[in-house]
C-alpha cells in the first residue's frame, strides 16, 4: 500500500532544519514513518543542514571540553524497543506509529477518547511551544465533521480507516491539507471508524450555531 | 551571485567559497581558515573516524571527530540564537550523543557532517527550545521499512554532500535565503516571512521550489555520474 498523498517540501524542510513547532513536527515524524520516499527526502534536507553547518564561519574553537567517554553511559538511544516488544507485537499491529504512542502513551484503542457529539470523538495531544495544537479524531463510521473553515492551515493525517474530503479519499499515511480558503466537511469511510490526527494553527471556523457554541469546550 | 546583498546578515562570500563560487575567493582559504573547502576525501575520512567509534570505541577517532566539527556544531549553535554558556552545554551534550549513537551510523545512508548536524539539532531543540522533538523509531512494529534496495547506485557519502553543495551555488539568493536561514539561523517560516517582509505563502511555496529545484539538479547530476 503506497501513500498517494505526502506532506509538503516546505514541511520536510523544517522539520529537517528543527524549526517546525512541535505539534506540526509529530504530524510529518508520524508521516515519515509511513512513508519511505519522504524518509530519503528527509535525509536529503539533514545533508542541506551538514553542508550549511560545514560552510558557515566556524568562529571560535571551543576550549577542549571534549566530553569523557568514560562518564558517557552507553545509553539507549534509538533503542526504544526491545528485541522481544518487536518480536510480540505484529507489524501493523499498532494503529498509532511510534511518535504519536510517545505522546498518546497507548494505542488508539486505549485512548480516553471523549465525544464531540455526531459520532466524532477526540483526544488532545498536549505539546509544548506555542502556535499549531494536536488532536487524535476518531470518527464514526460514514459519520461526518461538522462543516469548518479555517483560519490557517489544517493539516490531517489519517491512521486508520478512510477519510473523504473534497471528491478525494485518503488512507492510512495520507495527509489532507486545507488552509483559510477551503470550508469542507470530510466524512469517514462507510466501512470503519476513521481514525486521524489533526493539526491546526488556528482555531476553526464553524458556520452551524451549535458546533460554534461547544467550540470553546472541545479547544478546536 | 548577488555578493554585494546582504540585507540578513548572511554569509553569501563564504557560502559562495563553500558551495563553489565562478569566481575564486582566496583571502579567507588563504589565512588558513578551516572548513571552506571541505571535500569529499574528508567526509570519507570522517566517516571512517565514527565507524572507529562505534566499533573499538576509538577515543582518538572521538578526538579528531572533535576537533573537526565541535568549531562548526558550536557555531551552528551560537546561530541558533544561544548564549555561549548554553552553547557549550548543548554542544557538550552533542558530543556525549555523537559517542553513544555512534553504533547506529551507518555510512552507506548519511555522511558525518548531515548525521552530526542532526544531533545538534535535536540537542537544541531540547535544551534551548525546551520543547521535544518528535521521532520516527526504525524499531517500531508500525514502521513501514524501505523497499529493497533496487541496486541503483547510491552516492557515497562525500560524494552526496559535494553533490548538493554544488546544487546549493546553482540556486537563486533568493531560493538560498529560505534554505539558510531555517537551517542555520533556526527561523520559522513566519519569522522569516516578517524579516524579508513578504506573505507567509510566499515564503512557504519558495522553500519548496528552492527544494524542488534542488533535487532536480541532484537527479541530474546523477544522471550525468552513469
């Protein structure tokens, strides 16, 4: 299964240089590991930063604080998962890739998942930093959002199940992108609850009475 | 090449030297200046210094791993909007990263220089920004791995890095400015887009045309080595 829809060059660029805001920057990990080619265009932008880091004044030396071996511990990085937690766990087991369990702290299925009312429910991703805030939406089977506006970007990746929204549908590892121009409506596929992770930098424009009086409860 | 624009404070001279300018810029090589004139040899030679690390734990690989990038992590660092006593902090914890993740490079993928300005990266992102930073993990059962690999010949490692140095002089300033200055200077797209004073789209749709134009001329480039 090929991912048809990537998130933006703009994108991997910053998150590659290490300025996108944190929430935006779990939405693009999550897509990378989905997604191989946008993993070598990741790599790509982290030789952009080793060629820049290489060509720029180098200023002065630092004085030899040259960190001791001996009191470095041989750590865990990028060890996160021991031999037996991989070999238990089936691949696709996991509905949420690994960034998005290192925030949710579970997999979608042990989410404390609280309803927004038409089928639709969220959990919020709490990330520090300010601007663009994280939501994991879980909609209802052939269910619909209420229809929104924007007033900045809205980013969806969808985990599970499919998601239609503007005479496309998007699958797992897909990512929708809408920004203030667009007003829309996406709804879940009829065959199972759709599963995916929303990333807004403003908050939503809901033209309905009652979606618009429960925004300020929901945080969207 | 726009020498005499320097409305950002942006190092172009040196970047011209860097990336391979048409017009030889000798006065910094020639006061012996390290690091404008970094080649393909060196990365291979750096390379070999971190898989020495990883192997036999090579304290005087570490050492010249040291010497050769802690000048430029650190100013990398300074840029990044750090004060010097912050800097060295997180330039210190790079390097105690560079030594336990050593066994995870893998030159085949990534050259030294991309592998450590990715771990100073991540290193400020934490200490400086105090925010974290989001990872994809290999391990991951959810992980979907690379296809096998469809025996293309991949680029080693110096060569990659010469090959996007020289793609890097073919851009336009402009085009340059929204690849420097998120990746050195550590600016955001909106902060960018207030310092050049243009639409935040703008800014965004020319990163990704800079991008583009970038790895066209990469493929290019490919093409011509077969």
């Amino acid at each position: 299964m090929t991912i048809s829809h990537h998130v933006g060059g703009d994108l991997l660029l910053a998150y590659g240089a290490g300025t996108l805001d944190e929430a935006t920057s779990i939405l693009v990990a999550t897509h990378l590991a989905l997604c191989p080619p946008c993993r070598a265009e990741l790599a790509l932008a982290e030789v952009i930063g080793g060629v820049m880091m290489e060509s720029a004044t180098t200023g002065t030396a630092p004085a030899e604080s040259l960190p001791d071996p001996a009191i470095v511990g041989a750590g865990h990085d990028g060890e996160r998962h021991g031999p037996a937690a991989v070999l238990s766990a089936q691949p696709g087991s996991f509905v949420l890739p690994q960034p998005l369990r290192d925030y949710a702290g579970c997999d979608a299925a042990q989410l404390p998942w609280r309803t927004m009312g038409g089928g639709v429910r969220q959990v919020a991703l709490k990330t520090r930093g300010s601007g663009a805030t994280a939501r994991l939406l879980s909609i209802g089977a052939g269910k619909r959002v209420p229809e929104h506006g924007h007033r900045g970007a809205e980013l969806t990746l969808v985990l599970a199940g499919a998601l239609y929204d503007r005479d496309t549908w998007y699958r797992r590892g897909d990512v929708d992108a809408a920004d203030s121009s667009v007003v829309h409506r996406p709804a879940a596929g009829p065959e199972r609850d759709c599963i995916c992770l929303a990333v807004t930098d403003a908050p939503l424009k809901f033209p309905a009475l009652i979606p618009r009086l429960l925004q300020p409860f929901f945080g969207i | 090449m726009g020498k005499s624009r320097n409305v950002i404070g942006f190092p172009y001279r040196r970047l011209d030297e860097a990336f391979g300018s048409d017009a030889p810029v000798p006065a910094a090589a020639a006061q012996g200046e390290p690091g404008t004139y970094v080649r393909a040899s060196e990365a291979e030679r750096m390379a070999a210094r971190l898989q020495a690390v990883a192997e036999r734990g090579d304290r005087a690989a570490f050492t010249e791993l040291f010497r050769h990038f802690a000048p430029r992590v650190r100013a990398y660092l300074l840029r990044g909007g750090g004060d010097a006593g912050r800097a060295d902090d997180v330039l210190q914890q790079t390097f105690e990263a560079v030594w336990r993740k050593a066994k995870l490079y893998d030159r085949r993928r990534a050259n030294p220089a991309a592998w450590i300005f990715a771990i100073a990266r991540n290193a400020r992102i934490d200490s400086i920004r105090r925010e974290r930073r989001p990872e994809f993990d290999p391990q991951d059962p959810a992980f979907r791995p690379d296809p096998a690999p469809e025996g293309e010949r991949a680029l080693a490692a110096g060569q990659r890095a010469e090959a996007v140095r020289s793609a890097l002089s073919a851009l336009s300033d402009e085009q340059r400015d929204v690849l420097w200055l998120p990746f050195y200077e550590g600016e955001t797209y909106a902060q960018i887009a207030i310092r050049l004073g243009l639409p935040l789209g703008t800014v965004k749709s020319r990163a990704r045309l800079a991008f583009q134009r970038l790895r066209r001329s990469l493929a290019a480039q490919r093409e011509g080595l077969k």
